[in-house]
C-alpha cells in the first residue's frame, strides 16, 4: 500500500486544497490520472473566472463636496491598486472640486456641498438621478470619501452570489458584539426607516459606509430608500443616523452577502488582523471643518446618550 499527497490552490477562494490518495500497484495509474484531470479543471475554472471578471465593469459612486475632495486622491489611487484590480471601473463623483476631472474612467458631477446631514442624506436622490449613466455596469458600489483600501479585494471577496439577492453591505464594527436594544435603529414611528422589534427576527446593524451589489438590486435599493427619505422630509422628518438608517430599514431581515467591519475599519484603532479598507479619521486629517459634535458640547452629548438609553429600554415593550 502507498500514500501520496497532493496540494493546490482551487477556486473559488483561494483556499488551498490537499488531497491523499491511498492505493496500490493495480491502481496506481488510475488514481494518477483523476488527480490531474482535477487539477486541470481546477486551473480552466481559474482562467475563466478571470476573462469573466476582466470583462465585468463595475461603477463606483463616490461623494466629495466641500472639504471632503482632501480624500480623493488616496481613495482613487488605493481603489486602482487593491479593489478588483482584474476588473473595469469606473468612477462616478459628486464634487465642486475643480481640480477633479473628468477622464476616460471618472465621470464628474457638480454637486454644491448642503452641509452635514444632507450631502449624506440625499445621495440616493443623487445616485437615482444619473441611473442611465451607469447602464453599462454590472455592479455598482458607495464607499465613503474618506475609506483608504489597505490590501487586495477580490471578486470573491465581494461581490454577491445568487444566493445573496444580489446585495453587499458591511456590518457596523461599533456594534459587533453590541446588544440589539442597544443597536441605533430608527426608533421614531413617524419615520420611513422605524424598524419595529420582533424576536423572531435577525437583527445587524450595517454601517452605510459600503454598500453596493447588482446593478438591478442595487437601484432597487436606491429608489426605496430614496422615496423613504423624500417622504419623510415632505413630513418633516429627519431619521436618527439619516442614510444610514433607511439603508438599515431596507437591509433588516434580508439575506445579503455580509461584509466583517474589517473592511470598513476605523484609522488607528488595532486590529488582530489587516483591515481591508480604513475608514481615515476626518479631524485627524481635515480638522475641525469634520467636528460635528465638538467635545465643549457637552449637554448635546449628554441629552444624545440619555435618548439612546430611553430608546434602548423602550424599544422591545412598544
């Protein structure tokens, strides 16, 4: 009786596979051959795979007003050199920078800067306004202006599978191992974004820092959060964490492809592994003009923790 090991790396991810085979000196042959008629079809998986995804173009939305075009050139440098590098992409930016320009991969919109929270707020409106422009994408992705990519990301690593509704978004990583009460859903009723507590329902809460999928579901997306926020506004109505929270309505109890928080990982905050993407801090990099809250509010802050508390306690027993 003989023993041989094989090893080798296999699609779809990348995982590398060993195989020990057990025989003797009648089969020996046979065995051989089925080894390498799986390697063989290990490697056209590969090479198709690949055409596949260099044929693919994906459409990226990105917005920059104000003083937020500071983060555009290590966004598009990094995104060139580790997000789907064997992939097509075009970029699709919302700025009044003038020093932004628009080439053969960066389509250029003028966007005035509204200030904080509307230049968040309404960018479904602007995403569903340039929706024939993006015809010629398979998929489309949000990032925030300030995400940095810090390693390679893969087709694999990504994009939806079918079982997936064509959907991406990356779990929140300040409320990983978070209570759900204490989760910062909507919890105003008159909202579009309320979600309503249900034990028998799954509850994560996706940072809106990246989110993206098909072009088909993402703009089914799109044009749902965007008619919810329009609403509210028409019933003066300003939901919690603004996209973020209809974009929580829209994915709550959805099976989509989740993504860990380290892709959407905060600068200088260790990690046990490599991030993917780093969410660069604004004040560190931008200064006060990204202080939404300074530290001298100190009854702002207070009065924001004590509502949290109130909603937390009184979620499940509405």
């Amino acid at each position: 009786m003989y023993c041989i090991s094989f090893s080798f790396y296999g699609n779809p991810t990348d995982r590398q596979y060993k195989t020990i085979l057990f025989f003797d000196n009648h089969h020996i042959y046979n065995v051989f051959n089925i080894y390498i008629s799986s390697f063989k079809q290990t490697i056209r998986n590969q090479f198709y795979n690949k055409k596949i995804y260099q044929e693919m173009t994906v459409g990226i939305f990105y917005i920059c007003t104000g003083k937020y075009s500071i983060f555009w050139d290590s966004f598009y440098h990094s995104c060139e050199e580790f997000f789907l590098p064997d992939t097509k992409k075009i970029y699709y930016v919302f700025t009044d920078d003038e020093a932004i320009k628009a080439t053969t991969n960066i389509c250029r919109y003028q966007k005035t800067a509204q200030g904080f929270p509307l230049d968040s707020l309404l960018r479904f409106d602007m995403f569903e306004k340039i929706e024939n422009d993006t015809e010629g994408c398979d998929y489309l992705f949000f990032f925030n202006s300030n995400m940095k990519f810090n390693s390679k990301i893969t087709e694999n690593m990504i994009l939806p599978n079918p079982c997936e509704n064509g959907l991406v978004a990356v779990i929140h990583p300040g409320y990983v191992n978070s209570n759900i009460c204490l989760l910062p859903y909507e919890r105003h009723k008159k909202s579009t974004a309320y979600i309503k507590y249900n034990s028998k329902e799954l509850y994560q809460y996706f940072m809106g820092s990246l989110n993206g999928g098909t072009r088909k579901e993402y703009y089914k997306l799109i044009h749902e959060c965007n008619k919810n926020v329009q609403e509210d506004i028409k019933n003066h109505v300003m939901a919690l964490y603004h996209d973020e929270s209809h974009l929580n309505k829209y994915l709550h109890n959805k099976n989509i492809k989740k993504l860990s928080p380290l892709f959407a990982w905060p600068e200088d905050t260790p990690s046990a592994e490599t991030p993917k993407i780093i969410i660069q801090n604004k004040a560190k990099h931008g200064g006060k003009y990204f202080d939404k809250l300074p530290k001298t509010s100190y009854i702002k802050r207070g009065t924001l923790i004590l509502k949290r508390l109130y909603w937390a306690i009184t979620w499940k027993i509405k």
